[in-house]
C-alpha cells in the first residue's frame, strides 16, 4: 500500500488525507499546531459560499487599493513597505486580469461540485458543525455596486450557480434582522454556512478512525529523496523523527512556499491576512437580533453566519502585510462598527477577535496537482475560499495521484 505524507492539518490538508484514505492509501498527515484547524481554518467567515467564487483580479480591486491605502480600516490595506515577494506577487495579480473571466467561472463550477461531496462526507462519518443551510444574501448600497454584482453574476450563472436578484422589499422578507437604506442585492438559496474549526476537527477523526495518522507539534525542518521520501520532523515533545513516505502532498497553507522550494518547485503563495469576531448571543433578544441568512457586504467586504443559537460571526477585510498574525484594534473594530450598524439589536461587548492568513496564489486559483519532481504534489493556495473549495481539489487532487501511484485494491479489500 502506498505511503503518503501530508504537510498541513488545516482544511484542505484533513480534506485531502480523508479522500486519499478512502482510496486505499496510507496516510500520515504532519502538523506544527498541537491540534487540527489551528490557524487559518480556526474562525474564518464560515461562509460555503459559491456565490463569493469572482476572483479579485479586475482593474477595479487594483483602483480601491490604491484609493484605500491612506485608510487604516479600509476593507482592503497594504503595508508599502518593498519586499520582493509582495511586489512580484502583485505583479503577476495584474498579469492574470485578462483571464478574470475564465477563473471566475471555473471557480464556481468547483464550488458547487465541494458541496456534493463535503455534504456527503459529513453526513457519513456524522460530522456536526453548526450547519445552517439558509442561504447566502448578497447586499449592495448603491447602483454602481449593484450593476458591478449584474456583470458579477451572469459569471456565476454561466458556471451553473442559481443565484438572482432581489429587491430591498425581498431582503427585508428573506432576513428581517438586517437593516440598512440598500439598493439592491442577489440571493442564493444553494450556499450555506457553518463552524470550519468543528467541522475539520470532526473530520480529523474521521480520519484517525480510518487507519490515518496525525503527528501534532511536528515542524518538518527536512525533506530528502533517495529511494523513498525521508521527511524530517522536530517536535517539542519528542526527538526528532524520520518518516519515510511515496509520495508528499503539501497543503500547508501560507508555508506551502516555503515547502514548495524545499521540493523543487516556485509557488508564489502570499499570505493575505482576514479579520473575525465571534459574538456570543446571550439572551433571547441578542438571539433574535442576529441573522440567521448568511449576509455578503458588497461595499464593507463583510460576511456573517450564524454558528447556532448562541453564536454569531463576523468577517472580513484583506491585509498584504506579509507573515503577520498581530490582532490589530484598528482592524477589528470596524467589524464591530459594522455589526451594530446593521443589526443594533446585537451585544458587542463580549467579542472574540481573531486573525488568519488565507494563502492566495497571485491567480486566485488553488494549486492542485503535480510539482516538477516525481512524487510531489499540490493541494494549497485556495485563499478565501479553502473550505468551499477544499472537498473538490482534495477529489481532483485524489485522482491525479491515483493516476502516477495506483493502490491495489485487491490488499485494500
């Protein structure tokens, strides 16, 4: 049976050590965390959102940067300060403009194709995550927003989304807890939302259950091919140890570039840091306050979902400020602002703040697939989309290893 190491125990890393175990292969999946879902997969928007599938290369997310920059709470900031992988980064951002189009489209294909599979995932190995399929609200504030959303959402119908628009009339009877004077917005009723911490640590012992290790507190420091892949793993708790492995798969988030030029390959990964509050609803009223449809601020680039009856989450804004994982108040409060803005019903004394660094790839498309070297492959870069994305690359991703590495099935069975 072939052994196979995973670097990354976040959303696409667990998502890929569970499909490759269902195809018959051994798993041994590496984390630096002490635990699952530590870090970018820990309190993202939790939107599963095919609808959010328009990747960001357009002229006009190039014109709000700049328009932004003096602005410390602005939705999208960047630090100025020259570091080659910032700039060479941004440079190939521009580079795929023109095929800004064709990635939207191809994003919401594989998007709607993650649902069926998660869905069937957590449904079979009984994965409770506060799931909460009401839907996905899409709110603009004035005509420019919403005719940019109309050109928006041909793309997203092209790659088969059922998404359409709705009047300010129809919001308020599709989520009465929102207020706010708004022009317009679209609806898609197929999207949903839930907790991506519960849910990628529920699937971990799935996992676990069928035969896959997990090494927690483990930094791979080395990675040498002889015969076989010898992965070298420091832990705190532990010597260091030598895995010996067929195949790697890196899903390593924002370090997938580090790992990639161990192994060989150039992956420009930057990590683009996000910004959540967790807001606990602690009465019948504060309960009543918050939405339960996920809501998508066209103009705030703020999203919510409703984690059960108690909880309440708030998202958003984009930072190019390199590896920095500093909670910065400036930054966090405009959610907050925000949210009493629009749902005033809603207590924010009590928040938890928190911040990840989504790994985006300059063409906003996930890195699936081979590197140059035998044995190596891909499955990282999925930016604000990881787990909407992440079921479906771990298929494809699947499939491409089956093709260079096939399991006999005869000892699976």
């Amino acid at each position: 049976m072939p052994r196979i190491v995973v670097i990354g125990a976040g959303i696409t890393g667990v998502s890929t050590a569970y499909t490759l175990l269902e195809h018959g292969y051994d798993v041994t999946v590496l984390e630096r965390q002490r635990y699952a879902a530590m870090e970018t997969s820990f309190a993202n928007g939790g939107q599963l959102s095919a609808s959010n599938a328009e990747v960001w290369n357009h002229w006009s997310t190039i014109l709000k940067g700049i328009k932004w920059m003096a602005r410390r709470d602005a939705p999208l900031l960047m630090n100025p300060a020259p570091t080659w992988h910032k700039y060479s980064w941004l440079a190939e951002f521009v580079s795929h403009i023109a095929k800004y189009r064709e990635n939207t489209v191809a994003t919401t294909r594989v998007a709607i194709a993650a649902r069926r599979h998660m869905f069937d995932i957590a449904e079979r190995e009984g994965i409770d995550f506060d799931h909460v399929c009401r839907g996905i609200l899409h709110l603009y504030w004035d005509k420019p927003g919403f005719d940019h959303g109309t050109k928006v959402n041909k793309l997203l119908v092209e790659g088969g989304l059922d998404r359409r628009p709705v009047t300010t009339g129809e919001i308020a009877s599709i989520e009465p807890a929102v207020q706010g004077a708004f022009y317009g917005g679209f609806y898609t009723p197929s999207d949903s939302t839930g907790d991506i911490h519960k849910y990628t640590t529920g699937l971990a012992r799935a996992c676990e259950r069928r035969g896959g290790r997990f090494h927690y507190d483990a930094s791979v420091t080395r990675i040498e091919r002889r015969d076989r892949f010898r992965v070298t793993c420091l832990s705190q708790a532990a010597p260091a140890q030598v895995i010996e492995a067929d195949a790697i798969v890196v899903c390593a988030g924002s370090n997938s570039r580090g790992f990639a030029a161990m192994l060989g390959d150039r992956l420009n990964i930057y990590p683009v840091k996000g910004y959540s509050i967790t807001i606990q609803l602690e009465d019948n009223a504060a309960q009543a306050a918050a939405p339960w449809v996920s809501i998508l601020d066209d103009r705030a680039k703020i999203v919510t979902s409703r984690l059960g009856e108690a909880r309440f989450r708030v998202a958003g804004t984009a930072e190019f400020n390199g590896q920095n994982r500093d909670i910065r108040d400036d930054r966090v409060r405009p959610l907050v602002d925000w949210t009493r803005q629009l749902f005033p019903g809603v207590n924010t004394n009590g928040i938890v703040p928190w911040a990840g660094l989504r790994p985006m790839m300059p063409n906003m498309m996930p890195r699936v697939g081979k590197g140059k070297a035998p044995g190596v492959y891909y499955n990282t870069g999925h930016g604000h989309l990881g787990w909407t994305l992440s079921a479906a690359t771990s298929a494809m991703l699947a499939e491409a290893i089956a093709k260079d590495l096939p399991v006999d099935n005869r000892l699976v069975a």
